[in-house]
C-alpha cells in the first residue's frame, strides 16, 4: 500500500482532514476511510495508473444507477499521477437477497442494440476492448476469452489440455449464438457476492462494477463461481426476469472466464477451479 504525504492529501477536493486508516477493499486498490469537515468518506487511490483507471468505474456507477442503489460518487482524479475516487462512506448492514436478485434483474432489463460500451478500459492488468458487436459470441470470444487466453499464454498459465477444452466451449458458444436471440442487457460485469451488499437499512447495493452490455447470463454464470448466491437471490431473480431455458448447461462458459481471469491474476493457486469447469467441455 502506497504511504500518501501529507502534500499528496492536501490535494484531494477536502478541507481539514481529521484522519486516515487504511481498511479493507479488495485486491486492486488502495482503501482507506477519511474523516474531513466533508463528514467521513472512501477513498480510492490506485497507484500510478491516473484518473482513466476510476473514470470507467465512475461511468459504471452512473448506468447501474438507472436501476440499482449504487454508492454516491464524491469526486474522482488523479494526484502525482494516482488515480483516487472518493465515495460517500456506506454502513454495511444485511438484508433480502430476494430484493437483491431483484434489483440485478431490473439492471439486465437495461437493454442496448449491440455488445460493447462505448469507450475501453485499458488501465486494468487485463484491457477490456470493448467494440461494438451484433454478435455476441463474437464479442465475448474475440474481445474476452481469446484476450485472455494470450495474456495467460504469456504467464505460462495455458496448456494443450486446456486448449483442447477451451476449442470445445468455443463452438458451443457459437452454436447456440446462431440459433437463439442474444438480447445486449447492462451487466455489472464482476458479479461476485464481494460486489453486491447490503447497507444498514437493509437496502441491496451494487458496488465496484466493470459495465459493458452483453448477455445476462454472463453476470449470473459469475454468481455462482464463488458463492455466496442463495436460492432466494435465484428466485428474486427469475421472479423479475426469468433466464432461458438450459441456463444450466451454458453457466460454465461464464464460470470459465472468471476462473480463467483469477489464474490469470493470483496464479495455480485457482488451477483446481478452472480444471474442474474445463473438465465439463467433453
């Protein structure tokens, strides 16, 4: 964690900040609560990567927000060459995972003409190319899997087993996007149970999100790598938007990618997961 100066805070859009402690906030960022004259803030700082690695998350924010309680952006930009985002701090409570699995499918009733968004995210260590397609599978294999495919080809994290299966999931993929209606719906885009909360009244919020639009069930295959998901989530879901049939046998493309992005990210230690989904493509 980057210690920040005393010039390096003077320059955030505060007065008379009280205090810094670093807490808890995933494996990308640096996160800290800061107490100011403006009340008590989260703030965001991402070391030398500038104000386009939170200016998508801030984007993302503003669409989720047409359908979903997402945290109140404060401001965002860069200091010394950091990107830092600050965010109305949110009191962690709990809450109906059935009005949770609501709001995400309300969120996926967001529909758009094509896959994409209309700018990339290049600042993350995996850049999302996020072009606009007719087709989805086009999308998710030439602008998702095949990227990262290469990257882990790079870190030695890819094999001709894992070739062998990857080719069998890929025309899978293309099969079934010949033959049924793809609709683009507005996904969180890292859906895992970490990014979806509940505040102290009991509300469900969405948080850190990576938007593009594209098949819903690419946020719903990623629920259910990790857990976390319960049945009423499901319901609250299906409830509000129900999936296609044979959802079943189509989440493991999802649960690929995921698995695929965390051996890309952390190493072998996932190497079990992504064997283990890979091992359903036969």
């Amino acid at each position: 964690m980057k210690k920040l100066s005393d010039e390096w805070l003077a320059q955030l859009p505060l007065t008379n900040i009280k205090s810094l402690k670093p807490v808890a906030g995933g494996d990308i960022n640096d996160s800290y609560e800061v107490i100011s004259d403006e009340g008590r803030l989260f703030l965001k700082v991402q070391p030398n990567r500038g104000k386009s690695f939170f200016a998508h998350e801030v984007e993302g924010i503003k669409l989720l927000s047409q359908a979903a309680n997402v945290p109140t952006v404060i401001d965002y930009g860069e200091i010394e060459h950091d990107g830092f985002l600050l965010l109305a701090w949110i009191e962690i409570g709990t809450g109906n995972q059935y009005n949770l699995g609501q709001m995400v499918a309300q969120v996926h009733q967001i529909h758009q003409q094509k896959f994409g968004l209309d700018h990339n995210f290049t600042a993350s260590k995996f850049p999302k190319i996020n072009t606009w397609q007719t087709s989805w599978s086009k999308f998710f294999i030439e602008q998702r899997l095949e990227p990262l495919i290469k990257f882990a080809k790079e870190k030695g994290r890819w094999n001709q087993s894992r070739e062998q299966h990857y080719q069998i999931l890929r025309q899978q993929i293309i099969d079934y996007d010949k033959n049924h209606k793809i609709e683009p719906s507005l996904l969180h885009g890292d859906l895992w149970i970490g990014n979806a909360i509940f505040t102290a009244n009991h509300q469900p919020m969405l948080i850190d999100p990576d938007v593009f639009y594209g098949d819903r069930e690419f946020d719903i295959g990623i629920t259910t790598v990790f857990g976390g998901f319960n049945n009423d989530f499901y319901r609250g879901y299906n409830d509000t938007y129900p999936l296609r049939p044979g959802f079943e046998k189509r989440v493991s493309w999802y649960q690929f990618y995921y698995a695929l992005m965390h051996v890309y990210y952390f190493g072998e230690n996932y190497e079990s997961l992504l064997n283990g989904i890979l091992s359903s493509f036969n």
